[in-house]
C-alpha cells in the first residue's frame, strides 16, 4: 500500500531541488517544487505532526490501522511504535537532547505547547552521503587538551569551575564545565568567539586543524556568535560514510551538521535545545538531564549487521524500531518481507519493477505483517525497512 508522506520545512534544511526531501517528493504528481523552500525532513508514519496517508484513498495510515489492525501484526497494539524520516541538511541543527521517558512526561505536563507528548526519543541516523554530526562528549583527555589549549574557552568558565576539571575530570566535573559554558553571558561568549576567530583567521594551518577552525568557521558563519559553537572542543564530531551509523539514546547530546541521512525513531518529537538555535532554549534542563558519560568517536557509532552482500540490519537496544538497508545492483531480484510486525519501505535511489508498486524515488509504503513484496531492480537501488520487534 502506497503511502503519501509529509515534508517539514525547517531552515536548517537544504534548498529547493537540491534536497534529497523535495526530490522524493517530486514523485508525486500533485508536487510543486519551490527552489526557496527549506525542504528538511520527510516524516512517514502516524505522529500528528506529520501523518502519512494511503495515496489511493487519501486515508491517514493511523486512521487504517485502527480500522485494520491485524495489519499491525501480533507483537503490535494499536499503532506504530516508531517515526521514519529522511533528513536533508544545509545548516547545523541545534545542540540538543531528547529526554528519557520519566523526564518527557515531566517536561510534557509542565509544558505541553514544547513538550508536546510523553514520549521518549532515541533514534538512529544512517548516513545516505557523507554525514557530519556532532554526538556524545568526547574522551575526558581530549576536552582536558582543548581547554588548556583555547584560553579563549578559559575567559568565560568560572577560574574554580576550569581548575577543578584540570585537577579531576570526571562527569560531574564536567557538567559543571558544560553548564557554566553554556550559561555564560552573551557578551562574554562574543568577545572570547571573536577573539578566537581572529586569532586562529591568523595562525598557520597546522594550529588552525588542531583546534578545529574549519568547522568553527561554517558553524559561526550559519550561527553567528552562538554559545553552541564551543560545543566542537566538548561533543565527538564524527564523519560518517554512506551506511554507517550513529545510535543516539536518551539524554545524548548531538547536533547533526550537514549532509543526508535516514533517520528511526521511537514516535516522539521531544527536542530539549540550548545552542545553534533561534528556537525556544532550555539550557538549564539540558544541563542537568544530559549523560555526562566520555566516548570516542568510534564508540559513539553503530554497526549494522551484514545479512548478505546487499542488506544490512541495524537493531538498536531499544524494543520500538530495528532498520534494514539494502543497496542492491540491477537486474537483482530482491524479496522484503514483513513478519511478526507490519513495516515501512522507503525508496532513496534507484528504480526497479515490483508487481504491486511503481518502484522509483520516493516509493513509500506500508507492508501489513506477513506481507512481502518482489522488487527486481532495474538500476543500483537504495532502500530502507523500518520495523519493529517488541
């Protein structure tokens, strides 16, 4: 069953046809490219923000799963556990986290117009092209070397605050280098970023790489004189190549930076933000709800496991959403099956003949449990089985 899906027109996303969102969505007849819009996120799923609908009969798909829902499958109660999205990034997202289930039902209740459900968060991102991102702190040493290195970071943390982390760094230590940097005054955070762009704009290259000035640059020149700039010397930043992944839990800070990718996650759209954003900042709930845990960069990423020569499978440890990546050649004949739980299938790329669909960019569609269909590729094809295995 095809499915008509929803773009979210954020600013951070890339432009017109130059996003891989608006190229998806321009299988649709009804399509009307604008080259000044921001298309960044296609959402296919039930979440009420964005809710995808039968494209025969214009039905939303949560209003057919309530109506049919042995569709759902047996390990499934009355809707779909998880969100797909593919992302298409032109500007850095925000320094932001998503809460665990305890703390969403706080923020919700305090705040619903923000907090707009109860739900918990994590997600997985897999890279369609190179992928940058910004994902958990660094190792403790290396946030140690950047801050005894760039005393223009020492000018706004608390001289107590920055000696007790040289002296003993650990995670409580560091929340309280994390939060007085992003607590501090925004004259102080002006005059320590100028004086750090002005410094490094004159030093030779060598310098320049080791403190990151590259992306200091790209992120100053989309967020000018954000606190959340700082974050480089504190959170991992990772370079991902097509099919590798990052898996991201609950209370993990991260900042997705450029490029596309495709993303699952629990049905949620908690976001707690407290940098590179115009939006609505909760810095003192992000510093008191986030995972202070030091990882490497290597740590931070997700290995799928490699089912054959074309699939992957990705199975994060949480029980809402597993993922399948299948890049195939042409003219190979390729069998997805739903099982135990109903799924969704995305075309990214390529094309190919199927006896119940027009297979080509931006093909969506939801597969009832015990369900298959017969793809034969007629070109390289990228496609992506989201699921569930509660």
């Amino acid at each position: 069953m095809e499915l008509a899906c929803v773009a979210q027109l954020y600013d951070w996303g890339k432009l017109g046809s130059s996003s891989l969102v608006s190229r998806l969505l321009s299988s649709n007849k009804n399509f009307k490219l604008d080259e000044n819009i921001p298309y960044a996120e296609l959402w296919i799923g039930t979440h009420a923000k964005g809710e995808s609908c039968m494209l025969s009969t214009g039905e939303t798909l949560h209003s057919y799963l309530k109506r049919n829902p042995r569709a759902l499958g047996s390990v499934l109660d009355d809707d779909l556990p998880f969100l797909l999205k593919v992302l298409s990034i032109r500007k850095a997202l925000s320094i932001q986290a998503h809460p665990d289930k305890e703390l969403a039902a706080v923020l919700h209740e305090q705040n619903p117009l923000i907090y707009r459900d109860a739900n918990h968060k994590p997600e997985l991102a897999i890279a369609v092209d190179d992928f940058e991102v910004l994902c958990g702190f660094r190792p403790l040493e290396e946030i140690k070397n950047f801050l005894k290195l760039i005393h223009e970071l020492q000018d706004i943390i608390p001289i107590n605050v920055y000696q007790g982390f040289i002296r003993n760094a650990n995670p409580s230590s560091l929340q309280a280098v994390f939060t007085s940097l992003m607590t501090a005054s925004e004259y102080s955070v002006r005059g320590s970023l100028t004086n750090l762009m002005n410094r490094l704009k004159t030093s030779v290259d060598e310098i320049r790489d080791a403190q990151l000035y590259p992306i200091l640059e790209m992120l100053q020149e989309q967020h000018p004189m954000d606190v959340g700039i700082f974050s480089i010397y504190f959170m991992n930043y990772i370079k991902l190549k097509p099919g590798e992944a990052v898996f991201i839990d609950a209370n993990v800070p991260h900042a997705y930076l450029k490029g596309n990718c495709v993303e699952i996650m629990a049905c949620s759209d908690n976001v707690v933000r407290a940098g590179l954003t115009t939006k609505y900042r909760d810095v003192d709930t992000l510093c008191m709800m986030l995972n202070y845990k030091s990882s490497t960069a290597s740590e931070m990423m997700f290995k799928g496991k490699r089912i054959d020569e074309y699939c992957t499978v990705y199975k994060p440890p949480v029980k809402e959403f597993s993922i399948t990546r299948i890049f195939a050649p042409p003219s190979k004949e390729h069998v997805v099956k739903s099982n135990q739980s109903c799924s969704i299938i995305v075309i990214v790329q390529g094309t190919g003949n199927c006896p119940q669909l027009d297979i080509h960019p931006g093909t969506v569609a939801f597969l009832p449990a015990r369900t298959e269909l017969t793809i034969l590729t007629t070109t390289h094809m990228l496609l992506f089985q989201a699921f569930c295995l509660i």
